[in-house]
C-alpha cells in the first residue's frame, strides 16, 4: 500500500511538474508579439498620371509595410490627416509600387508631389484600386478657355514661366527650357485648368515661333501687351530731367521708339517726337512739372535734358466784392461742388501749377476771362414759402488781375466777382445737387 501511494504521489508530482512546465509555454508564446511577412517588390505599371493619390487622413506612413517588422513611422497618423485636408498640391502623394503582406494587406509605396515624404501607406485588401489610407486624386479640374487665345506673351518668366504641368500636380514636373525663344515670341493658348487645391487658374501654351516650347504658366504669367523693345543706340534716347541749375532730378529714363529700322544719329520722326513729348510728360519725377519740354528735334542714341520745376498747389480766394466774406479752395481738387462752384478741368487747373516761387501771369489764364471762372450760374434754392430764386456769380477779370499782379504760386490767387440773385428757377444748365455750371 505504501508502494502504491509513493507511486502515486510520484506520477502525480510528474504531472504537475508537466502542467507547469505546459503553462509557462503557452504563456511565453502567447506574449510575444507576431509581426506580418512582406512579398516582394512590384512596380506600379499603369500611366503615371492615373496614380496621384491623397492621403485619407485613416492611417500613417512607413518605411516599410505597416506591420512588417521594424517598420518607422515617416509621417503620423495626425500629419497624414493635416495632408489630407490640405489646401496645397505640394501634399498630393504618387504611387509607384506596391507590397502584399502574408495576412492579405496592400501596402503601397508612395512620395509626395514636393518629394519630402516617401514611404508604404496602407492601401486596402486589393491592388486593383486604392483604398484605406489613399484614396485617387483629381490634381487639376478642367476650366473655361479664354475668349482670345491667340497673340500672348510671356509677362515676366522670372515670376511666371512655363512649366510641363502646374507645379506639383504631378510628381517633379519642371519648367521649360526657353533655349531659342524671343522675348516677342507669340503664345496660343489650347487648354485651361485649375489646380484643384488652390483654384489658381492655368494654361496650355504653345510658342507659335517653336512649338517644341509648350506648357502649362499661371494664367496670370500671359499678357496681351506686346513686349518692349530693348533699347540700344539705334532706338532710343536718354531723358534727364534737371532744374535751373542743370542738376540732375531724379533718374535718367530711357524712351523706345516703337518704330522699326531706325538708325543711331537719325533724327526723330514726327510721331516719334510727338511719343517722346508724351513719354517726357508722363515720367516727370514727382513732385515736379516740366518747364520746358518743346523738342523741335531728337536723334536715336543721343541723350536730352529736360528742365523741371518744383510744383507748388495753389489756392483760389472767391472773394466777393464789397464784402469782407471769402471762400477758400485748392484749386486743384477734382470738384469744387462743395464750395458752389464747379470742377475744373486738366487744362484748368495746370495755369496754377508751377514752381512756388514763381510769380503767377494771370493775363494767360483765360480761365478767369472765358472759362468757368467767369460767370457762373448756381443752383435753384427754395424757401421755406416756395419762393425759387438762384445766383449768377460774375467774374471780375480786371480786378482779380490787377489784386494778383505779384502774386507767386505759393501764394494762391484771390478771384473777385459779384453776385447776382435772380428769381425763378435756375437755366438748365444748372443741376440741383449744388453744382454749378458756367455760362459763356
């Protein structure tokens, strides 16, 4: 019996010690982490363009397969969401390779359009479509063409060029090479799109002088203005404008006839004279007026000078006569509405502009002799009973003459005039906004 129970004890220390040792193995097993196996390489064959993909924000990016071990985070799950919402093409991905683990996931091999993120991203349970973190993308949306797409330049390539698609709606597109191309050349413009993210709009343009320049520019790169010329000796000349003294004012310019086969030393022709008048008047350096700019004759390649004047802006005083009451105003605001008399024009308003301590010759300023500051005609006023009554306001020429026979720009000019009122409602020439209008 002893025999028996130390048999006993004995199988059933053995089976213990088994069970321990069974237990202890399952355990270990069990904790250890099982990692998935990745099957080989294969390039992603269908055309480029069809594989643009976005992130959907659902997974993150690796270095390898997901759950392949020793697998990195390149991009977290929370930077692929902030490329998902993104507003820019630079975060729009491409696909070109693919790895099936053993467990049956897809992982696909991606870079970002700006080339700053590349890794495996979770792509669903097929290689047939792109699923789980990427998703197909539509990069650019077709647009409206142009009414003209004909006669288009280039504006200025140093910010706008042309580029083999919009920047980064496809994987490294890249700019054109301009190699052979005129700064006159001539663009036709055959397509038009948006990029889908920003909205900004583009055109397909084709150099029609070489049509191996072609390309895609931001619609806001062409104009329809053709370009200038460059200036040499054969067509152009210097502008240098200097005061009294024949120091320089401001800096030179230089004025390019549009007029083809000119040559240096030839005398400007009529219209080319007539363009640089224009242009001398046009650039004047500011706070300047031109005193002298009759050129009776220019040669291309020669330089000029231009004399100007420091401008002064003069004041008008209305003063009527036999009365202490003045009205002041600068006589060189667009409208004199809210002083009751009326707006001068361009031409009106240059006889009281010059340099400030200059004497003003008021026997050239017709304006006070037969112009809207002569006699003026102002808008119908009723009363308070209905009465209509108006004013006539009649320049004094002799006598604003003879007030500012010394009077200098700086100072201003006091026009004299008498007033008139007269019954009934004002000639309809008048308006009845407060405006005023002159009668010859």
């Amino acid at each position: 019996m002893k025999s028996s129970l130390s048999k006993s004890l004995y199988l059933g220390l053995a089976a213990l010690s088994f069970g321990a040792v069974a237990t202890v193995a399952t355990t270990s097993t069990a904790s250890a982490k099982s990692y998935a196996t990745a099957g080989a390489y294969q390039s992603l064959t269908t055309a480029a363009t069809s594989r643009n993909v976005e992130s959907t924000g659902t997974n993150a990016l690796y270095t390898k397969p997901g759950t392949v071990k020793g697998a990195k985070v390149v991009a977290s799950k929370a930077k692929m969401a902030t490329f998902a919402s993104s507003k820019s093409s630079a975060n729009y991905f491409r696909a070109y390779g693919v790895k099936t683990t053993n467990r049956g996931s897809v992982y696909y091999r991606v870079v970002s359009m700006d080339g700053k993120y590349r890794g495996y991203i979770y792509g669903g349970k097929s290689t047939s479509d792109f699923a789980g973190g990427i998703k197909s993308a539509s990069t650019t949306t077709s647009a409206t063409m142009p009414t003209q797409t004909k006669n288009y330049y280039l504006k200025d390539t140093t910010k706008n060029t042309i580029w083999t698609a919009p920047k980064y709606t496809q994987y490294k597109a890249s700019k054109v090479s301009l190699y052979n191309s005129a700064k006159a050349d001539k663009f036709t413009v055959d397509q038009a799109a948006t990029k889908t993210r920003e909205g900004s709009l583009y055109y397909h343009v084709t150099d029609t002088s070489n049509s191996a320049i072609t390309g895609w520019i931001y619609a806001g790169g062409l104009t329809t203005t053709a370009p200038s010329a460059t200036a040499t000796s054969s067509n152009s000349v210097t502008v240098k404008y200097v005061d009294a003294n024949y120091s320089a004012v401001g800096s030179a310019q230089t004025w390019v006839t549009s007029t083809s086969d000119t040559t240096e030393g030839a005398t400007l022709g009529t219209s080319d004279l007539s363009s640089l008048n224009s242009y001398i008047t046009s650039n004047v350096p500011s706070g300047y007026t031109v005193t002298d700019s009759s050129l009776t004759s220019a040669k291309y390649g020669s330089t000029i000078q231009v004399k100007v004047a420091k401008a002064a802006t003069s004041k008008v005083t209305f003063k009527s006569e036999g009365s202490s009451t003045t009205d002041t105003a600068t006589i060189t605001a667009a409208s004199l509405a809210d002083k009751a008399f009326p707006s001068l024009t361009t031409t009106e308003q240059e006889v009281f502009t010059g340099d400030a301590d200059d004497t003003i010759d008021i026997s050239t300023a017709s304006v006070f002799t037969s112009g809207k500051l002569n006699t003026l005609t102002g808008a119908t006023q009723t009363d308070s009973d209905g009465n209509k009554t108006y004013k006539v306001y009649t320049f004094d020429a002799t006598a604003t003459k003879t007030a500012n026979s010394n009077a200098k720009y700086g100072d201003g000019v006091t026009a004299y005039y008498t007033v008139t009122t007269k019954t009934g409602d004002a000639p309809t020439t008048s308006t009845d906004t407060g405006n005023t209008n002159y009668v010859d």
